[in-house]
C-alpha cells in the first residue's frame, strides 16, 4: 500500500495504476537515483529525497518504506491540490472510457480559479 502525505499532514492512500502515473513516486519506490519528468524537469533521489536538480529544492521525501506500506511526504503539496490530482490520476486510469469523454472531463477539470490551476500545475509527482 502507498500513501501521499500532504503539506497539511493528510494521508492519501494510492492504487497501484496510479502510482505508476506519478513519476516521482514511482522512481523512488524503485530506487532510481535520477529521472527526468513528462516535462524533462530533471531530479535525483539521495537517500529518501527527491531532489529538483534546478533549484536544489526537496520535493518529496520517503518517511517509511516496509514491505506493507510506503508513505511519501510532499511538503509543498497541499491536501486540495493533492486530491484535485489523484482525481485526475483515478479518472485517466479508466480503461473504459472514450476520447471524447476524456476531454469534456479535462475541459471541466480545468475550470477553476487561476491559482488553483497553478498549484496543480506546480504538482511534480508526473
């Protein structure tokens, strides 16, 4: 089992399917030691940190890792962002669904005020 610990301390409890959606997640419960994102930003893991090479910034740290539940903090990540996100994950991850249902959905999704479209573009777990 996986979770995502938001900035506000919430526990988010992931399916399998979307944990491969989330590139930093995914690479660090792999045990890469460098990735680069859908976007090419570029991140190495030390230890149980992702690291954001640009800036130097930590993103995500892994804060327990057993063989029956991995949790991974996000400290920048605050828990409506984060729940707007796995919403999208949960969706995309519908093997059922059409093109055209696909981008009425995402047309919706994005129908939200400018700053909660940064924070969720600001999200970098893709």
């Amino acid at each position: 089992m996986v979770k995502l610990q938001s900035s506000d301390g919430d526990l988010f409890e992931i399916e399998d399917p979307v944990v491969s959606m989330c590139a930093t997640v995914k690479n660090m419960l792999k045990g890469k030691t460098a990735f680069k994102n859908s976007l090419g930003g570029q991140f190495s893991i030390e230890g149980s940190y992702v690291i954001l090479k640009k800036e130097g910034r930590v993103l995500a740290s892994l804060i327990k890792n057993t063989d029956e539940e991995a949790i991974v903090s996000l400290p920048e990540v605050k828990s409506s962002t984060l729940e707007k996100v796995l919403d999208y994950c949960r969706f995309h991850n519908q093997l059922d669904l059409s093109e055209r249902d696909r981008k009425s959905w995402d047309a919706d999704f994005v129908q939200v005020k400018q700053s909660v479209l940064c924070e969720l573009a600001s999200v970098c777990i893709f």
